[in-house]
C-alpha cells in the first residue's frame, strides 16, 4: 500500500467534505432556509480557498505527468529507432559474414 498516496486520498476526501459543507450552507441561505453568520461566511471563504489549492495541486501533478508521457513517448521513439538501425546493422553484418564464409 502506498501510504503517501493513500494519505492523499484522505486529505482529498476530507477537502470534498468541506466543499459540499459549504455548499450547504450556500444552499440553505440562496433558498431562504438559514442566514449566514460571519463565521460561515469565513468557513466558506477559507474552503474555498482551501479548494483552489487543491485544484492547483492536482493540475500541477496532472501537468507533470502529461510531461512525463511525452518524455517518455519521446524515449521509446528513440529506443524503437535505435532497435530499427541496430536491426539493419545487424543484416549487413551477417551478410559480410556469410559473404566471408563463402569466400572459403
């Protein structure tokens, strides 16, 4: 078990908890069910603040992996032509050989 991304996991979750929190008490005011006091109105605040670093978060990793992909993608071009020429360099040489041994 990975306990970094586990722990990740549970920070997320406790952050989507927050925001449906928040959006509750959102609801419950724009349907005239509830006033918001000055406290719920910072606790909305700081949640959604709180949310905007987590989305950055996640598109910072998210961007990191995209770069990572290509890199790779990259790599295993290079890799399959390198494979390609050592495949055709591999023919000629056989072919000297065979050419040698018959020479004999």
């Amino acid at each position: 078990m990975n306990l970094h991304f586990e722990g990740n996991k549970l920070y997320y979750m406790e952050k989507e908890a927050e925001l449906f929190r928040a959006l509750d008490h959102l609801s419950k005011y724009l349907g005239n069910q509830a006033d918001l006091t000055d406290d719920q109105i910072w606790e909305i605040f700081h949640i959604c603040a709180d949310s905007a670093a987590v989305y950055r978060h996640i598109t910072d990793y998210f961007n990191v992996l995209d770069r990572k992909i290509l890199e790779a993608r990259i790599d295993n071009g290079k890799l399959k032509q390198e494979l390609y020429d050592l495949k055709k360099e591999n023919i000629k040489l056989h072919q000297i050989v065979n050419d040698h041994i018959d020479g004999f």
